[in-house]
C-alpha cells in the first residue's frame, strides 16, 4: 500500500492499494537463484557490477531464501492523485 495521506482542501486521501492471493514456493535451484539476485541488483543499484561481485557468491545462494508466487487472483485500486 502507498499512503499518500489526506488531500487537504480535496476532502479526498491520495492511496494506491494491491491485493493478491497465490501460492508461494521457495527456490532451491542456485541459478535461480542468482537470476533473481541479479534481476533485483540490475533494477535498483545505479552501478550494479560491484554489488553484484560484493553478493552474489557460493556461500550467499546457499544461504539466502528466495521465493516466487504463483498469483491466482490480483485486485487493485487508489485514491486521489498518484504522482
């Protein structure tokens, strides 16, 4: 959920909301893993290389849960004006 609070003068509140129901699995399998770890790094570190170098190792797949969801049912909605 974003909370953007109460819109004053609007008599309105700026929201945006996301419901889902699914099935939730986690990932054994290391390459997937490590394409998943990628995927967040590439996505929100400005110079990924060095994190990726920093992070993604043997010992780091092995220890690190990661999971996926099968989404059966996705609803969402908002509020106000999102920006």
């Amino acid at each position: 959920m974003e909370d953007g609070g109460y819109l004053k003068g609007e008599c309105d509140y700026k929201y945006r909301t996301v419901h889902f129901k699914g099935n939730f699995q986690f990932i054994e399998d290391l390459i997937e893993k490590r394409r998943a770890l990628e995927l967040m790094i590439d996505k929100f570190e400005e110079e990924p290389e060095p994190v990726r170098v920093k992070f993604i190792n043997e010992k780091a797949l092995k220890n690190v849960n990661i999971g996926r969801i099968q989404i059966e049912n996705i609803t969402g909605k908002q509020g106000g004006i999102i920006n």
